[in-house]
C-alpha cells in the first residue's frame, strides 16, 4: 500500500508569490493547496515584524486546515527612505494601490535620492507551521538598488525597479529560475526546506 500525498497549505492570497513558493520547492513530493481550497480561513492582520507576520500566518492557516502551511512576510528596505518601506511593503502608498502604483508612489518618493540613497535590499523570513502550533522561520536576503525606471517585464510587485548587485540586472529581467536562485524569498525557502520535509514526514507518518 502507497503511503499517502502529504499536503503542503501556502498560506497566501497573492498569486505571484504562490507561484514563486511553489517552483522554489517544486521538488517536493506534496498535493499543493492554497488559502483558495480554505475560504473560510482568515489570515491575521500584519504587523510591522517580518518574522511574527510570517508565523503569525503559517500558524493560524495549520490550525484552521490541519495541514502543514508554509508562509513567508517580505519587504522592500531602501536606504534613503530609513529602510522604509519594510514590513509595509505590500500596502505602501495606503490601500487600493496596485503593483504598478505602488511602484509609482516609490518613485516618486525617491525621486530627490541618488548616490548610496537608493541602495536596497530585499528581505524575507518564511515560516512553516504543523497544526499542532511547531514552527520555524529562515531568513533570506537580496541586496540592490533602485533604478530610476521600470524595467523588464517579469516578477511581481517591485521588481521592475530592484537591479541586484550580484547580477546587475533588474530583477525583472531575469528568469524565474534566476531569479529565484538569487532572490530574498528563493533564500528564505531553500534554508526553510528541511523543517518543511520534516514535518510533511511526520504528517505522513501520522496518517498511516
């Protein structure tokens, strides 16, 4: 008898980001599913804390499903703007902005900055939850700066305006391949993924 599929919950309404987790992992033998197989699981507000948001989701999402939830909280910190907007990332420039007028609002709160001043990074903690409450987080990293232009025509959300200093090329021209070997979440999740496997073991072990 074949043991069962585990199943990996991404706690996450954004689309982007659920594609990223997953091609990140892609490896992994589980039966994906999403906030959208849960509709009446309601996510926490979040917070100005990276790591507490990031658990704060994957706890409450393992709770309210019974299955293992991956969830992650990022940020874009820039250094001319005292490492705003961080935490606030996703709701930069107040509600009903999207990517693109987020992008917007970014630059043209920097558009007096030069120099170190546009200096960034890109900044993540994933977290990985059972129901019965364990979790863990890893953090990950991308360091940049911001152009002054969009440019390039994949990703999501800041990318088009991110270049990495390690590739010199905005993020958004890259591959998701390439982008998701060098970017902050692409980090985040590659250390995150022995706690991820071994709490799928244990779900799996529980079910036979």
């Amino acid at each position: 008898m074949s043991e069962p599929t585990p199943i990996l919950l991404v706690a996450t309404g954004n689309l982007g980001k659920l594609r990223e987790i997953r091609a990140i992992l892609a490896s992994l033998t589980v039966r994906w599913c999403t906030l959208r197989d849960f509709a009446d699981v309601t996510l926490p507000e979040e917070g100005d804390d990276y790591a507490e948001n990031a658990l704060a989701k994957a706890r409450v999402a393992a709770r309210a499903t019974g299955c293992v939830s991956v969830a992650d909280d990022s940020g874009l910190e820039v250094a001319g703007l005292g490492g705003g907007p961080g935490p606030r990332s996703a709701r930069y420039g107040g509600p009903g902005l999207d990517d693109a007028g987020r992008v917007r609002h970014l630059l043209d709160e920097m558009r007096t900055l030069a120099g170190d001043a546009r200096r960034a990074r890109f900044v993540c903690v994933a977290a990985v939850a059972s129901p019965s409450g364990d979790a863990v987080t890893a953090h990950g990293e991308c360091p940049g700066r911001i152009l002054a232009a969009p440019r390039g025509s994949g990703g999501f959300g800041y990318d088009p305006v991110f270049e990495s200093s390690e590739l010199g090329r905005p993020i958004a021209e890259l591959s998701e391949d390439a982008k998701n070997r060098i970017s902050h979440r692409g980090r985040a999740f590659a250390a995150l993924r022995p706690a991820i496997e071994q709490r799928l073991a244990r779900a799996t072990r529980s079910q036979r």
